[in-house]
C-alpha cells in the first residue's frame, strides 16, 4: 500500500494492512517526526530524505514535495532544522538540511508522545473478540 498525505492508496499487497487507508490527518500529525528521523542519521536535502522515507516506509509512504517543503520551512522557523548550501547537481545548488540540539530534543518528545498515544488508543481497539478491557471475554 501506498500512502500519501492525499489519501492515494494503491494495494502493494502481502500485509494485513493493504485495505486500510491512513487518513491524511493522521499522517499530518507525523511529518515532522519522520523528517527528524531522516536527519537524526544525518544531513541530507530534499529529494534523499523523500526517497529514504519512502526506502524506510518499504514504499508504503510517499511524501508529497510540498508536504517536504512546508514541513521544512516550519521545522526551520521553530529552530529544529538549519538548513545550508550544499553541493550542485544540474547546475543547481542543493539545500541541505541538518537537525539541530532543539530539534533532537523535539524528535525524542515526538517519539516519547508517539509511544503515549499507542498505549492510550489501544485501549479502544477491540480485537475480533469482545473484550472488557480486563482480560475477561
């Protein structure tokens, strides 16, 4: 499956999540986290991030250049990213981007809040039996 933050999904197959669309509200609550994931390995520009979260995602997820954008200019505003003159390619100059202290620190609350959020919505998912929320069926 495909994800976009438009909704387009198209069934790769061969996971029990092929037939479930990821709403692009939820995706949108999650852009930041992915590109602080991407630059926590290290400085990259903006079409190599967009492939390794697609790489990572194993092709379930495909960032949008302007969700990548955006999400840049904003990190960039709120100090989590710093973004630099790198090296051309096509006789253009590529725009890198690096994480910064302020932005680890973001990255590892977003991970801390990812984990909080798991916990607290696994409370209302019912499995394909009825459950009480205390073991008992």
């Amino acid at each position: 499956m495909i994800i976009t933050t438009s909704d387009v999904v198209t069934n790769k197959g061969g996971n029990s999540l092929c037939n479930i669309t990821i709403s692009s509200d939820v995706m949108r609550g999650y852009i930041d986290l992915i590109i602080l994931r991407v630059l926590y390995d290290g400085d990259s520009y903006g079409y190599a991030i967009s492939k390794k979260v697609t790489d990572i995602s194993e092709n379930s997820y495909i960032m949008k250049e302007t969700t990548l954008y955006s999400a840049f200019s904003r990190l960039e505003k709120l100090k989590y990213l710093r973004s630099y003159p790198g090296s051309y390619s096509g006789g253009r100059e590529r725009t890198y981007y690096t994480l910064t202290e302020q932005g680890l620190q973001h990255y590892r609350h977003k991970c801390g809040e990812w984990v909080a959020t798991q916990k607290l919505i696994s409370k209302f998912i019912i499995n394909n039996e009825r459950n009480d929320g205390n073991g008992n069926n």
